[in-house]
C-alpha cells in the first residue's frame, strides 16, 4: 500500500506541470462558460437548457479521455518508459496507478463543469430546476462511467500511440450520441464509451421525469440488469488490459 501510495505521488508530481493538467482544469471552466453565455442569450426552457448541457458533456467526455490518456502515455514513449517499465513493483499496479490519478483529475473536471455550470445557472431567472445534490449526483455518475474509457484509452495510447488514442475517442462520443438515439435502444451497454451519456440521461429522469422510457425502466427495476452487464464488461476489459501490460515491453519512437 505504501508502494502504492508513493506511485500516486509520483504520477502526480509528473503531470502536474504538463498540458494534462491544465487539461482538466481550463476545458471545464471553458466549457461551462460557452454554454451559460449561450443558455444566457438563448431563452430555453430551463429544462431543457440543463439537460442539453450534461447530455452534450457527457457525450464529449470520451473525446476528452482519448486526449488526456493520449497525451500520458506520449510522455513515458518520450521519456523511454523509464518511469514505467522500471518501477519496483508489477506493470500492473504502475498502470492503476497512473489510471487514479487520472480519475482523480476526471473527477475534478466534472466537478467543476457540472457544479461550476449549476452555481451559475442558479443566478438565471427560473435557473433552480436542479438542486446542488442532484448536479453533484449527474457529476459523479458521469464520471464513474468513464473508469472503463480510462483505461481502455491508456491502452491504445501505449500500444498504438496518441493518435490512435485521440481517433477512437473522437470515435467514441460519436457512437455515444448515436447511442442515444433508437439506435442504441437495447445496444448502448456494450459501448462504454457511451455509458457515461446513458446514465446520464437515466439521472436527468429521476431529477425531471420528462424521460418516460428512461422512467419505465427505472421503475420496473431493468437498471439493475443493465448495471450488472456494464459491471461485467467493466471487469472483463479491465482485467484484459491489466494481463496486456504485464508483457508489454515499449513501443519504438516513430
């Protein structure tokens, strides 16, 4: 645990001077800016304002993953995987490690464009649809649903480089949104990348009941289905890429 412990800090110290960083910090605040100067001018339903705004943010979140875990591993190919493939202790456990920090930084990025956007919100004329609780419950389930995108995109960007990364997130928030429509109907569990966007919607129903599908599904206890198969894909792809990494040995500067 300690061991552990020390991989966290330096994966921090490591990022915390890069663009990763300002990544999660400048993308959210900008974000949250450019749809409340357009919400300001706009003159939607609340609602509708609200629910367009986390659908779309959640939606571009894997697009968002491929850049971050692009980027991280661009930086160990340049600095010859010394910090990776010479740590003390499995690949496995410096790969989760490099993964929470990550999460961390997700986390606060969805924070800060999900609270950040409703503090504001709050101050617009009938801008009190959703509580603070509820935002907070859309951020976190936003960002549970891209532990798996995580990790998946760490993968791509250390076998394949930061293109292949960015590519299938770009991808990835076009299946989301696609996923949303009755395209994904019964389909959207196996797509990851559209989970975050999926739950997302299923929150947004609980918080508005305007969603009567999503409702339905809620009431006759569906969820606990769909909740167990995106656990079961969860665990399998994770275990996949950990099983990956214990033989993976570096990739060539191109």
């Amino acid at each position: 645990m300690r061991m552990f412990a020390g991989l966290l800090k330096a994966e921090w110290k490591k990022l915390a001077h890069t663009p990763v960083f300002w990544i999660h910090v400048i993308l959210p605040v900008l974000g949250a800016a450019v749809f409340l100067i357009y919400d300001f001018f706009a003159g939607w339903n609340a609602r509708s304002e609200v629910q367009m705004y986390l659908e779309v943010l959640s939606g571009v979140f894997p697009f968002l993953a491929g850049i971050i875990c692009g980027q991280a591993a661009e930086m160990e190919l340049q600095s010859g995987y010394q910090n990776f493939l010479c740590l003390p202790c499995p690949r496995p456990v410096g790969l989760l490690a490099k993964w929470t920090v990550l999460m961390a930084g997700a986390l606060f990025s969805s924070l800060v464009a999900v609270l950040g956007f409703g503090l504001v919100y709050r101050l617009f004329p009938e801008g009190d649809v959703c509580s603070l609780s509820s935002y907070l419950a859309v951020a976190l389930v936003m960002w549970a649903g891209q532990g798996i995108v995580y990790l998946l995109h760490l993968f791509l960007g250390f076998q394949f480089g930061n293109a292949a990364s960015v590519s299938v997130g770009v991808v990835g928030t076009i299946a989301a949104f696609l996923m949303m429509t009755g395209l994904g109907q019964g389909r959207w569990m196996f797509f990851p990348h559209a989970w975050s966007e999926k739950w997302c919607d299923f929150m947004l129903a609980l918080i508005f009941a305007g969603n009567t599908g999503a409702i339905s599904i809620l009431k006759s206890g569906a969820w606990q289905h769909l909740l167990l198969i995106c656990t079961i894909i969860f665990v399998g792809l994770g275990t996949a890429v950990l099983l990956w990494v214990t033989f993976f040995e570096g990739r060539k500067k191109e």
